[in-house]
C-alpha cells in the first residue's frame, strides 16, 4: 500500500464511522418522519365543535344523540360523553376511535400601553 492510499484510508474511515455512529443514535422519529397520531387525530371528529350533521356520520348517532352532544358541550375529554350520561357505553364502544374533544384555546388579550 502507498502512503497517499494511507492517506485517503484515514479520512474515509473516520467518515463511515462518523455516520455510522449518526445513523445508530439518531433519534429514529426525525428519520422516520411525524408520528402517525398525530396525523391520525386530524381525521377525528370533534365533539366540542362538529355540527349535528357531522356528528350523525358516527355508528349509532342519529338526531337524538347529535343534539345531546352538542347541548353538553364542552367536554374536557371525550370519556365526558359517557361520565354526563349523554350517550350509553355501547355507543361509545363504537366511536371512541373516531371522536376527540379539543380544547379551546384561551383568548388572548392585547397588552395594555
């Protein structure tokens, strides 16, 4: 082996090492892109904003249940549904997945000169 061979084996070495050591202590989500649930909460209906309409799109909600729900809002959590007696444990059974409750966000007021 010649020494420039040498000197061009060092620095590619110490490259792959380098990426090796990147690629085995990266974090895996920036490589892997967004967590699924996150985009998976966009699909959801919220109970604290849909209109009748959307909320009837549910298994087992129909006008009865729709107004219920819109009449007791807000929730703080979509178990709300069940603890206020809105809609019966089976009903929810059927949509848990496919609800969120989301929170308002607090106004916020300008400052004040």
């Amino acid at each position: 082996m010649n020494p420039t061979s040498r000197k061009l084996i060092t620095p590619v070495l110490c490259l792959l090492l380098s990426l090796c050591a990147w690629l085995t202590f990266a974090p895996a989500r920036s490589l892997a892109g967004p967590l699924p649930q996150a985009t998976a909460n966009a699909d959801k209906i919220d109970i604290n904003s849909a209109t009748a309409d959307k909320l009837k799109t549910l298994p087992g909600i129909g006008d009865a249940y729709a107004q219920k729900i819109i009449a007791g809002r807000p929730y703080r959590t979509k178990r709300d549904l069940i603890l206020k007696k809105i809609i019966p444990q089976a009903t929810y059974d059927k949509i848990k997945d496919q609800i969120i409750a989301h929170q308002p966000k607090p106004a916020t007021t300008p400052p004040t000169k």
